[in-house]
C-alpha cells in the first residue's frame, strides 16, 4: 500500500514536472512575443512622431542590450533621440547608459565641459528646469543635444556638446571604445563659419573697470587687447597681471599718453621704453604691441621702434558720448569681420556697454578675439615697424 501510494506520488510529480517543461516554453514564447510588440509599437510611434522634418540619421546598439535611435532636422540641425531596451520592449530614459551611482559625477563633467564650449549666457540658459536633453552615443563619444534653450540674447544655433569616453568612462553602463588621443571642444578654437573681430582698450589700467571688463570678456569667450600706460600700469601691478593671466593681451600705450609727433627724441625713447620696463618689472616679459596716443605717428616713429604700430578701424568715440546704448548700437552697427574696434577701459560706461555687447556679437556669429589673435587667424604675421589699422584679408 505504502509503495503504491509512493509510487502514485512520483508518477503525480513525474507528470507534473512534465507539464512544467511543456508549458514553460509557450510562456517564454509568449513573453517574446510581447517584448516583440511593445518593441515594434513603441518604434512606430518614434517614427511617427518624428514625421515632421526628421530623418532617421543612425541606430546605434549597445552592449547592454539598448539601442539608441538618432532623429535629425536637416533644415535646422536639431537631434531628437530615443533608447530603447531590446530585452523589454520598452522606451527608457538616457540615464540607462550611465551608472546610477555615477549619475552626479557625469552631470560634473558635463558641466565643465559646457563652460569650456559656450558663454555664461547660453550655460546659464542650458541649466535652466525646461530644457530637455536628448543623448546619442557613439562608439567613443557622447553627444549631448540641449532642446528649448530660451537665451537673452537669443542664440539660434543647435546647442550640443560632445563628451569623448576618456572623460566619463567610469561612469557608463555599457562596452565602448577609447580614443588615444582627443581634445575636448573649445569656444577659442578657430571656426569658419564665424566673423572675427578685435577689441581693444586704451588708457589703462583702470582700478574701477579694468577687472570687470576682463570678467566680461572671459564669461562670453572673448578675449581682448588692452593698450596700458606705463604710469598706470606702476602703481597697479595686480591689474596687470589679472589681465595677462586671464588669457588677454597686452600692449603699449607709452608712458604718459603724450603726442609723439611733438617730442624730442631723448623724451620719445622715455615714452617707448620706459613702458616696457614698466611691464617686464611686472610679468617678466616685453611689449609687442604698441598704440600711439591719439593715434599720431610719422614713418620716422614707426622706422624707430621694434614695435607693430597698432590703430583701429571702428572708432566708438566712447571718450566723447559716454552712453552705454550709444557704445551697443554702434558697435553692433558698424563692426565687420577683421576690425580692429577702439575703445577706452577708463569709463564706466564703456564697463557697462561692453556687458550688453558681447552676448549679441556672439548670437550674431562674431567671436571677439585680441589684436596678434586676429592677425594670426587672419594668417598675417605681425612684424615690427610696421602699421595696421584693420586685419581685413
């Protein structure tokens, strides 16, 4: 009886077990199925809401089994990208690539980045809650593109930023391969596409604005010349060296701004050569460049000194309006590519104006650059006793 009823036991657990087997793959054929029509209705309808313009530019499939669907406008650039888990079917959000523990530490990394790309103004904008961002990922890099970026001024131009693996590959969740070589994207890198221009600033240093216009110009990528007199530049080393360590350049505007037409030559050589004394004190190295106060110089002059004489092609007349929205209008007016514009770092109104500037020349497709920048993207040499009013081509 005892081995009967043992008996019926294992043949009850014998079928049991063989149904088991039976059904289990139905299910598992069952769930593929549904993983296949989730798959294919979520693919529909990206493709059908990417009707409007966009184009399907690129299908990239990762290691951990999602794929990552890049759509492009080609009227206007702009990237809409969508991942996809192949295992579930379902639609999932970009932060799937990167490790959730990492998750801070690529959001840092994207924000050093954008700070070396773009100006304050389009970061700041970029960092604001409405923005959506939109990945695509390649096989050694990330591309991150910024979607209804609202800046003042308005820039108009797709934003992204490219991010090489070196730079996150702790962070991200799936195989991928490393440059041996890269460069991160930088807002002073030459770009074709761009008009170029020079700012430049006479009679500094100024203690009151000399600081701000140089923080201007570094938030919005810019990068200027500042033309110091040597008497100024004596009591106020600091500022010296705050314009030169901040990536601007630095020329003569001789020592007490004097005519030089109207000097002998024992004061002219004090005018020219005490200056450079002056600045090698201070940074250890000599002028390049000079300006002539009042722009007034001879062959004689220029015959006599190893400097490039530097003048200017946009007179904003700063000195004499002193209006911040007279300086804004008439820079934006007049200015064209390979100017050398004139103004002066001693009035607060031109600190004021030059705020206001620089995010509209930027959207407008200038980059404000210093006077040797210029010529050298220009691709003339400046040389010594010679002078430039423009470095137009």
């Amino acid at each position: 009886m005892n081995e009967k009823y043992n008996s019926l036991i294992v043949s009850i657990v014998s079928l049991l077990i063989l149904i088991i087997l039976l059904i289990i793959p139905k299910i598992n054929e069952g769930k593929k199925v549904g993983v296949k029509d989730r798959f294919n209705n979520n693919l529909k309808t990206i493709r059908s809401t990417m009707s409007k313009g966009f184009k399907l530019e690129s299908s990239n499939y990762l290691s951990n089994g999602i794929i990552n669907y890049v759509y492009k406008n080609d009227k206007n650039g702009n990237c809409v990208t969508f991942f996809i888990d192949n295992n579930t079917g379902d639609v999932v959000s970009y932060r799937r690539i990167i490790k959730s523990k990492f998750n801070k530490d690529f959001n840092e990394v994207e924000q050093r980045l954008l700070n070396e790309k773009y100006p304050k103004f389009i970061v700041d904008a970029i960092n604001q809650n409405n923005v959506t961002k939109y990945l695509e990922v390649k096989d050694n890099e990330i591309i991150i593109h910024y979607s209804n970026v609202v800046s003042t001024p308005y820039y108009s131009e797709p934003i992204y930023l490219i991010i090489n693996n070196n730079e996150v590959s702790k962070y991200l969740n799936y195989s991928f391969s490393l440059d041996e070589t890269y460069k991160n994207e930088s807002a002073y890198e030459y770009d074709p596409t761009k008009q170029y221009i020079a700012f430049s600033f006479d009679d500094g240093p100024s203690r009151n604005n000399t600081f701000d216009i140089v923080n201007y110009l570094e938030n919005n990528k810019s990068h200027a010349t500042f033309f110091m007199l040597g008497s100024f530049m004596n009591p106020n080393p600091d500022i010296v060296k705050y314009v030169k360590e901040h990536g601007m350049e630095i020329g003569s505007h001789t020592y007490s701004h004097t005519n030089l037409k109207k000097l002998k030559a024992n004061k002219l050589d004090e005018e020219v050569y005490k200056t450079n004394e002056v600045y090698n004190s201070i940074t250890g190295e000599n002028l390049k460049l000079l300006r002539p106060p009042y722009g007034s110089m001879n062959d004689k002059i220029k015959d006599s000194y190893p400097y490039s004489f530097i003048l200017w092609s946009v007179d904003t007349l700063d000195w004499k309006y002193k209006d911040s929205d007279y300086l804004y209008d008439y820079v934006i007016n007049n200015v064209s590519d390979g100017d050398i514009v004139l103004m002066h770092d001693i009035h607060q109104t031109t600190k004021i104006g030059v705020e206001k500037i620089l995010p509209e020349l930027y959207v407008r497709g200038y980059r404000v650059v210093s006077v040797s920048e210029l010529a050298r993207i220009k691709g003339i040499e400046l040389t010594p006793n010679t002078k430039y009013r423009s470095l137009k081509k």
